[in-house]
C-alpha cells in the first residue's frame, strides 16, 4: 500500500505574463513495509529532519522565490525534485528562475520538462512561448502561444506575443487576426505596411488616432508610427510631448533621437540617445542609433566604438556589424570589412544595400568573380521599387525594442 500527500503549487510567471494557471500535484510516497528497529527509526528520524517534507520544501521554494531570492528557491525546488522525480511544478518554477535569470537555453529545457508532466498547465506553456521569443525564436513560439489563446481566448498576453511573432515571422495575414488596441494597432500597422496593404495601414493609422488618449505611451506609439512613414514633423511633436508627459518612458528619447536625427539635428540627436542610454544601458539599438549618428558626422573613432558597444549588449544586432563593415571598407580595411558584412547578412539577408557593399568589398580584395554575383544579387533586389525604397532607407529603419523587450521578466 502507498501513503499519498497533497502538494499544492503556483506556477509563478515572470511579472505581466498573464494565464500561469494553479494546480494540484498529487504524490505517492511507499509506506513502511515492515515496523522499523528503534536503530532504523533513529536514523530515518534524522533523514527526514534532515531532508524534510517535499511539501515544506516546496512552500520554502515558493515563498524565496516571492521574495526574489532565486539561490534559495532553486536549492528548494531541487530537493522537490529529489524526492519526486515528476515534480511538473517544480521544474516549471526552475524554469521560472532561469527566465528571470535570462538564461533561456536552461529555462526552455526545464520548462519541456515540466510540460511533459504537467501537459495540461497552459501557464507552462504560456511560458515556453516566452522563453522562445526572447531567444529570438519566434517560429517556435507560435504554436504553444496558439495554444493558450485557444483554451484562454482572454489571455491578452499570449494574445499579444503570438501576434508579435506572427508579424516577426511575416505571417501578417494571420497576426491581423490576433491583435487589437493602439500599441497592438501599431503592431498591424507594421503588418500592413510590410504586406503592401496602404490602405489598411491608413484605415490603422486612423483607428489609432481615433483609440488614443493624452497618455505617454500613446504619444510614443504615434511617433514611432510617423517615424515609420518618415513624417519627421508630426513624429518629432508626438514623441517631444511623450517625452515632455514623462521623462523617464523607456524608448521614448531614442525615437527622439531618430527624429532628430532625419531632420539633421545632430547635437540634439546625440543628446537624446544618450538619455536613453541612462534610462536603458543595456539596450543596443541606442548604441548602433549613435554609431549611425556618428558616421554620418564623420567621428569614425566613435562610431566604431558605439558599434562595439551594441554588440556587446547584443551580438545578433545586424545593423551594427553592417555599421561596422561600412566603416572598414571606407578605410580600406577590406578583411575586416567582409567579416562584419558576412556577419551582418548571415543575421538579416534582407540588407539588399548588403549585398552591393559585400561586392564593393570583394572588389577590393580582389574577388571580382564573387563580387559580380554580389553585385548581381544587389541589382535583382533593386529591380522592385521595394528593394529601392529599401536601399535608399537602409540605414534609417526604425528598431522597435517596445515589441521585442515585452514583457520584461
């Protein structure tokens, strides 16, 4: 006969992600299978007092974790484990903890484990589709996201990441279908005007104006939607009175910055990457914005540093190694140029302005057969007034670190 114990858990999710559901995990412990010597019951006393009940465990692991002390709640949940290998809850919350501890390989691989015990917990889920998309993989957040959509159709979190991966993976038909609200509305304003759809994008543009409130974040996201259109003026008044609502908004100076920026307003441009640096200083796209700033001023020392300096907070930022193979080729640092324009494409094949800089650079080393196909590559892109349009702008494209940092654990 086996003794059972109740234990129940929270999947406790990193803060803003909403559907982390609770359970109840039942466990079964072998009762004694005959009566024990006082020698037995001496040291099985001591083995307990020493290891204690999982269920104590459990709610010390729970409460550390509360309260922010990831050591404690970690050694916790592990003696869980310990004691029941099928702990789902448990590892769900070591998941928990590498979230917020940003190590995402180890988050997703305790978190598999946690779906795998616990299959019907769409907060597991919930989270794995998290963890995917702050790798970057966004394809693979899609279907556990659907998933929490189509058992929580209210879950306005798995709503909103699933569309943003819908349009990070281009699929904007189906990411039109998930999103609304005016930060979701800007979200399908990028869909639309990605796709080609003018007139919805208007029609967004509109619903937009028409959602909004005297809010911050409203200003911002308008100013970022005029930025998009390169309307310099009425994005530069929209992200001057975000700023001027609140100080410290995050993203709001960089987008400043930008709009400055095309204007030919260098020192104020400078000026406002830098507040976003204090209010973010971990956030690359301030960096790579300044290197960009700083070509065009011809500071090339400072330049490359800021380049540097974005790839050391984020090594998958394309523009930046782009950046940098612009600056080496002009200075005939060839070598050196192709590695960080190889770079550059292998990140985002999209950089057709990439393609006629690799051959300009293999022109230089010599390379003439590869630059042909290079050059070739560059004018088959252009042949379309996209890939026009997107030449002449390449260096003006708008980041959107308000998607891609959302939610922050």
């Amino acid at each position: 006969m086996r003794a059972r114990f109740l234990i129940y858990f929270v999947i406790l999710p990193p803060t803003g992600v909403l559907g982390a559901g609770t359970g109840m995990l039942v466990c079964e412990c072998p009762a004694a299978a005959k009566e024990p010597s006082k020698q037995e019951s001496r040291n099985s006393q001591a083995t307990v007092a020493a290891r204690e009940d999982p269920r104590a465990w459990f709610a010390k692991g729970q409460a550390a974790l509360e309260n922010g002390d990831l050591d404690a709640a970690e050694g916790a949940f592990r003696q869980v484990i310990a004691a029941d290998a099928r702990a789902g809850a448990a590892y769900s919350n070591l998941g928990v903890i590498a979230i917020r501890r940003k190590q995402w390989d180890r988050a997703i691989a305790l978190l598999r484990r946690a779906e795998k015990l616990e299959p019907k917990m769409a907060g597991i889920r919930l989270n794995i589709g998290l963890v995917e998309y702050r790798r970057g993989n966004y394809g693979a957040a899609i279907a556990p996201l659907a998933s929490v959509v189509r058992e929580q159709p209210d879950s306005q979190q798995a709503r909103y990441l699933l569309g943003l991966c819908q349009v990070f993976t281009k699929h904007y038909a189906e990411a039109v279908t998930v999103l609304n609200d005016v930060l979701y509305l800007y979200t399908i304003d990028i869909a639309a005007r990605e796709s080609g759809q003018k007139e919805l994008d208007e029609k967004i543009l509109h619903q937009m104006i028409a959602a909004g409130a005297e809010t911050p974040e409203f200003h911002l996201i308008m100013g970022k939607a005029f930025l998009n259109r390169y309307e310099v003026p009425e994005a530069t008044r929209e992200l001057e009175r975000a700023a001027a609502l609140n100080p410290n908004l995050p993203f709001v100076h960089m987008n400043l910055g930008i709009a400055y920026m095309r204007s030919g307003d260098n020192e104020r441009a400078e000026e406002e990457f830098r507040r976003d640096i204090a209010l973010e200083p971990d956030l690359a796209d301030d960096y790579e914005q300044l290197g960009v700033l700083y070509s065009r001023m011809q500071r090339e020392e400072d330049a490359e540093k800021s380049f540097r300096e974005a790839l050391e907070r984020d090594a998958k930022n394309a523009g930046a190694y782009l950046g940098l193979a612009k600056l080496y080729q002009k200075e005939q640092k060839a070598q050196q140029a192709l590695k960080m324009i190889d770079a550059a494409l292998r990140l985002s094949p999209e950089f057709h302005g990439g393609h006629f800089l690799r051959g300009r650079i293999l022109t230089q080393l010599g390379r003439q057969k590869e630059a042909r196909v290079e050059f070739a590559a560059a004018q088959k892109a252009m042949d379309s007034e996209l890939g026009k349009r997107r030449e002449s702008l390449e260096d003006e494209r708008i980041p959107n670190p308000e998607l891609t940092r959302q939610p922050e654990p």
